[in-house]
C-alpha cells in the first residue's frame, strides 16, 4: 500500500522501509484516539507490512500507549516480562549500566512466548531512555524465510509441528546459564517446563500468507522428532534469518512508536551498549491459537 491507495480523508502517509518488510507511517497523532479510517489503514499496513513505525510522535501517557494498542486486540499478559510500577499492562524491557550480555533478554532470533498456547499476535512498543549508541531490534519477516524454501521443503514443513517450551529462559533448562535473563521476579512454577505443540508453518488469518513458525528460543524438537534428530533442519532454518535481504533493522528514537506482527515476524535485540541504560516500554495485543 502507498498513501495513493488510501481515500482522500485519510491523511496518512505510509512509506515501505525494505524490500523485505516494514513500513514508516506519517500523519497520525497516537495520543489521540484513532478514527475508523485511520484504524482501517494501519491494520491494512500492519497486515501488509508485518512491522510500522511511526516517528515524530510525541511521548505516550501509559494510557495513551494502550488505548493504541488495544485498537489491534486486546491486551495479553505475559508470565515472565517485568511490568512497569503501577501499570500492570505496561511491559518493561531494559538493561542497567551493569547488565552484561548474558542478562540482557532477547539477543537471539525469537517471536515472543511461544511456548504460550495462543502466543501475541503483536508488540507496541517506544523507548523512554536509549544509549548514546547501539541498542537496535533487528526483524525478519518469516512469511519471505517460508516463501523462498524449495516446495518440496516447504510441503514436508507445513505437515509438522514443533514443540516449544521456555525451559532455557526460565524453566529447569536455564539453571545452566551462567547468567540468568533479566525477568519478571516470582515466575510461577512450572511455567518454564511446559510444552506446548504448534503448526511449523502458520497461515495469517487476515492474508492467507504462510509463515514459518519455529525459533531459536523456545523450539525445542519437532513433534515426533529426537532434539538431536531436530537440530540439522531447524538449524539450517535459522540461518536464514541472518540475510539482511529477508529483514529490516531498526534504530530507536525516543519520539518513535514501534509495533511488530509477533506471529509473521522475528526479532532480535543488538546488545553493543555495555555500561549504558536501555528502557523501553511495550504492550502485547493477545494472539490466536495458531493454525
Ligand atoms: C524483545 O525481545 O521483546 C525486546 C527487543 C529489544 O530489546 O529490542
């Protein structure tokens, strides 16, 4: 979509960041509430894009960054994310001057929780204190991983499922890190360990694009499969990740909303900020059981 197909009453202007994936989106205020023409070309966007900025915005009151967010679904709360005081809708990702890198969360290919049974459907998200430098999200659209694979690749994967569990990130499995990630205090018990079987390949129920759906984080095997049988595919899978052409990256700005389809989309923050603060603020929009 480019703002020549949006009707004339819509004073949006979107613009496409890479070939791959992404968009920029001008002309909306987000502090006030969305009309049904600008809701309908963001979503339209989003669907499209699978990742939009929108730069040049003022800062968000906490219920101004949910009141945008819950226009897409509503909120989904995670077991393991820290929360901001007083706003137990608001999610918290950050890192002290003293976090090193091991501590630092989601510094490898992931989407989020999907060792969750209806995983988000996406992340609005704007950062309140950035580094002098560094600190970048890199994303890859899963939909162009899944698209490039052979056909014949692509028919064996979307007859599987996969098993994903957060046991390294905070389950028995992470009692090995030498580190632990920074996370929510008081997770509950068990949480970590459970598995949770999901289609290897999703469809996006608004495009009918298809999507791979295994990540580094929280796959475990594929169903049926040995984790050692499992290892070679799905580590040939995430190499693929790292083509610069099948992503986009993005630098932060504190004047900048961000908001990532979590279902189509993978992410991965770049920790090259060491002994600097890093606080960003999000909201999760609940996803569906994915199929
Ligand atoms: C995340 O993985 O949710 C955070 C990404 C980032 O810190 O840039």
């Amino acid at each position: 979509m480019n703002a020549r197909t949006l009707p004339p009453e819509v004073s949006i202007r979107i613009e496409r960041m890479t070939g791959a994936m992404g968009a920029r989106v001008f002309g909306i205020d987000l502090r006030q509430p969305l009309t049904d023409e600008q809701r309908g070309a963001i979503q339209a966007a989003f669907d499209e894009h699978l990742l939009l900025t929108f730069p040049g915005q003022e800062a968000l009151s906490p219920e101004e960054h949910l009141r945008f967010s819950e226009n897409f679904g509503p909120h989904q709360d995670l077991p393991h994310i820290p929360l901001v005081d007083g706003y137990p809708q608001l999610q918290k990702v950050f890192a002290e001057t003293t976090h090193v890198k091991g501590q630092v969360a989601g510094q490898n290919w992931h989407s989020d929780s999907t060792f969750l049974p209806a995983p988000p459907l996406g992340v609005a998200m704007r950062a309140v204190e950035l580094p002098e430098y560094g600190g970048d999200t890199s994303f890859v659209n899963m939909c162009l991983v899944f698209e490039t694979l052979s056909p014949a690749l692509q028919q064996m994967l979307s007859g599987m499922k996969a098993v994903h569990s957060a046991t390294k990130l905070f389950g028995a499995a992470s009692k090995e890190r030498a580190v632990q990630v920074n996370m929510r205090e008081n997770i509950k018990e068990g949480v970590g360990d459970k598995e949770q079987l999901h289609p290897v390949v999703r469809t996006h129920p608004r495009t009918g694009r298809k999507g791979l759906f295994v990540n580094k984080v929280y796959t475990q095997r594929f169903e049926g499969w040995t984790a050692e049988e499992s290892a070679p595919l799905l580590q040939y899978l995430y190499s693929l990740f790292d083509k610069p052409e099948f992503g986009a990256r993005i630098s932060w700005h504190t004047n900048m909303m961000l908001m990532w389809d979590n279902r189509f989309t993978q992410h991965r923050a770049i920790f090259d900020y060491a002994g600097q603060r890093r606080l960003l603020v999000r909201t999760t929009i609940q996803g569906e059981t994915p199929a």
